[in-house]
C-alpha cells in the first residue's frame, strides 16, 4: 500500500489485522515521513532507535502469524505526549530540570495503550510542565505548525496535534488543563476530544484536589478519537475519581434533527477575539442547522470575570502544590520559565480561604451550566481567540487592540468546560482568509462523552475540512 500514513488509524488497524499490510512496512512509512519532515516541524522528539523498532514491528508481524493480536493498536506506531511516562522513554516534561529523566513505569493510559498493541516510537513535543498553549521548550525548541511552518502549533499537546496534521502518526494522546487538547485541535485542523473528569484515570502524586486535568485522545477522525478513548478510558483503583467503565466505541450513527445547539459565542462581548475567529466559527453553526438542529444564542448570565478569578485561583494552587519543591531548589528555580514562577508564587499566597471561594465560584458555574442544559443539548463555543501566531512569539499580547494580562488570558475560552468537568469535542470549523485553520468546541453534558463523539461525528460527515492537508504533507 502507498498510502500508509494517509490511513486513519482504524483503517490501519483492519488492514493490518487483515494481512493487507505489514506491521514492518507501516513502521518503515512512518519512519521515513518522520525523518523528511520532522526537522520541519519539530512535532517528534526522543525518537527512538530505527533498529529497535522495526524490530518490534517484525516481531508484531510474527506474532500475526501466529494467530495472536494483543489489540486494536497492534503494530500501529505511537508517540506519547512528553508529559506522560512511558517506561524506558526519556520524559522530560518539557524542563531542563528532567530532560535526563527516565521513567520506569507507564502512567496508566500509556499502559493501557500500550497493552492494546501500540509500539511506543518516541514522545510529542510539549511546553514546560504543560504551561501555555503554545509549544515550545528549552529543550527541543518549539513545534512549527505544518499548515504554516512560521506559525505555532498550539499547546500543550502542540506536537501530537502537528505530528496528526503531518501524518507522522496516526492517532496521538494529548492531556487538557486549560484547552491543551482543544487550542492544538484548532490551530492543525484535528480532532481533540476532553473526556469527562475522571473518564481516564491517571497516576498522581495528590489525588484529590487536581480535577482540572484529564488526558485524553486526538485524532484525524472521530472514529479513531472513540477508538483510543476507548482504550484510555475506565476505572483504575491507582485513581480514586475514575468513572467507571462505559462503551465509547463504535460511534453509532444518531439523528439529531430536532436537537437544540445554545451558541455562548464570545460570552456576551467579555472574550476578545481576533479578527475573523468568531466569524468562522460562527458560519460553522450552519452544519448543525444542516442536521436538523436548531441553534440559538446564549444570552451571557453568569459574572465571567468571577469565573476568571475562580479558574486563576484553582491554577496557582495547583501548579505551586506540583512545582512547589522544585521552586524552593534555587538552582532549578533558575531554570523555570518566568510563567511557572508567577503561578507558583501566585500560590504560595494563597489561603484556605481562598481556595474555598474559588470553588465556590466553581460550584456556582456547574449549577448554572447544569440550567443552560434544561434548555439546550450542547453548547458551542470557539476552540481558540487567535489565528496561529507568529512561532517566535512566546504568547499573544493583545487581541484585537485588547491587552492580555497574564500568559494565558488569550485562551480563556476554554476554561468554563474545564471548570465544570464537562466533555467536549474539538472539530475543526474551516479556514479563514489568511489560509490559517480554526475550530469549535461541542460542550456535552456532563459525563455525556459518548452521545457528544456521535455529535462529532455526525459534524465530522457534513464538512470537508478535514480532508484538507497542510501544504507541507
């Protein structure tokens, strides 16, 4: 076959399981798309050695063979998102402060897709620790995008949304906190989907306080996004707010005519957009009329600068709780960005007091969120504020003549899903008159992971942007 990596991954998975391709020689294809444009993008780092795995994937063949499949994965390539262990892998999690760190254990859905079959072939570039949407490090540098290489690919899952969009894998993970799974889907014309908190467990130092941040699956098309949230996804004693196991795959096709979509748009002019953004994501709206569906606006009622104070609190908690030893280290202090010593001197302010207000205002956005759905079905929003941005740049100042007073005002978008632990799919909404790629966020109820992939979907059969390949591939 000579289009190996144009395959989405659960193609792949059949043609491989049905002995029209090799394991070997869909290593070989995705090996060789890495080596001719990674050096352009910067979407793969820690790759390992070419030997070691083709070995593993001749390994794969024979087991084949034999008449044994350990999953739907087996043979496929995967990279692992750099904030995420993978047993045996470097994890640098973007630092200089671990860029010698190897683990030697798997955090819990890298073993389960590891489990499945995947044969792990190196990491997807990530910021420091996570911060920022926009990918970039002192240890590998930063992730071009692949539909404009002087333009950022998002973040923090930056590289395995360009490394999708490249087709130098076929599926990737990625992990959300403040739309890491969203931003990144918009900016490279990809799905990203952020599952339900507690949908995939996940190993953790602090157990119980860090309910913002859930890893999850992205993808080229919403069967391989179900597929590998399939696999992540169910309860694990190691992670005491797992859900419980639910079927999420197959997608089935379901009819949503009569469905009622609630647009929250730009929250009642409180977000600022550049221009164009909201216009795109707008005009995508006519696919849900296009399905049957009836779209309205929301009309803004809730204080969204109280939401802003809630989610800021929440975020220096948690990053001072989680950085907090490596700050107190004068040396390694030294080697933190600017941006995680603000959050983590933001926390050590912080008093209980605090910390009960900002969940209060989190208690408070759940309920009102909980009334828009006595209304509507699902809730839209835009994925991102911002076109891609200029690569060099180490976040975007202002937005449409309106400053950003932090590192990450320019993404506020994506906080009220992550406030409420809501499932959202991020499709991609077209491309604008600069050629630049943006996307939307499909906001489900909560804990409705399943029914809001059959949304993605039934979007996903109505448009053809995702068929649209960067001028690089």
């Amino acid at each position: 076959m000579d289009n190996i990596t144009d395959l989405c991954a659960v193609e792949l998975s059949a043609a491989i399981h049905a002995g029209n391709v090799s394991c070997r020689s869909v290593m070989a294809a995705y090996l060789a798309r890495i080596e001719a444009l990674n050096p352009k993008i910067n979407a793969i780092v820690s790759l390992r050695d070419e030997s070691d795995l083709m070995a593993e994937a001749e390994a794969a063949d024979r087991a084949l063979a034999e008449g044994c499949s350990r999953g739907w994965l087996h043979g496929v390539p995967f990279a692992v998102k750099d904030l995420s262990e993978a047993k045996g892998l470097r994890c640098t999690y973007g630092s200089q402060i671990y860029q010698d760190f190897v683990p030697d254990f798997d955090d819990i859905h890298v073993e389960r897709i590891r489990a499945a079959g995947a044969i792990i072939i190196g990491k997807t570039n990530a910021p420091e620790m996570g911060l920022g949407s926009h990918t970039y490090n002192d240890v590998f540098g930063a992730t071009h995008n692949p539909y404009d290489l002087t333009k950022s690919a998002g973040g923090s899952s930056g590289g395995a949304a360009a490394a999708l969009a490249a087709r130098l894998v076929p599926v990737a993970d990625g992990s959300d906190m403040m739309g890491s799974l969203r931003n990144p889907a918009a900016f490279n014309n990809v799905i990203g989907f952020r599952p339900s908190f507690g949908r995939v467990p996940s190993l953790g130092n602090e157990l119980y306080l860090g309910q913002h941040a859930v890893n999850g699956p992205m993808g080229r098309c919403v069967a391989d996004v179900a597929a590998l949230l399939a696999t992540q996804a169910g309860y694990d004693a190691r992670d005491p707010l797992s859900l419980p196991t639910e079927e999420m795959f197959p997608v089935e096709r379901t009819d949503f005519s009569g469905a009622k979509i609630g647009w929250l748009g730009d929250h009642g002019g409180h977000l600022a957009f550049e221009p164009g953004v909201l216009e795109l994501c707008r005009e995508a709206l006519g696919v849900f009329s296009a399905l049957g569906a009836s779209v309205s606006d929301v009309q803004a009622g809730f204080d969204m600068d109280r939401l802003w104070w809630g989610w800021r609190t929440y975020r220096h908690l948690l990053v001072a709780g989680g950085q907090g030893a490596d700050y107190a280290d004068a040396a390694r202090r030294a080697r933190m960005k600017p941006a995680m010593i603000w959050e983590i001197e933001n926390g050590q302010d912080l008093s209980a007091r605090d910390v009960l207000a900002a969940s209060a205002i989190r208690s408070d956005w759940y309920r009102y969120v909980l009334e828009l759905f006595q209304t509507f079905d699902f809730l839209i929003l835009p994925s991102a504020q911002v076109f891609p941005f200029d690569v060099t740049l180490q976040w975007p100042k202002e937005i449409a003549g309106r400053a950003m007073d932090t590192y990450h005002r320019w993404m506020e978008v994506v906080i009220g899903p992550t406030m409420a632990g809501l499932p959202v799919a991020a499709m991609p909404a077209g491309f604008g008159d600069n050629g630049l790629p943006a996307g939307i966020q499909i906001i489900g109820r909560p804990r409705a992971d399943k029914l809001v992939l059959q949304m993605a979907a039934a979007y996903e059969a109505q448009v053809d942007w995702l068929r649209r390949l960067p001028s690089i591939a």
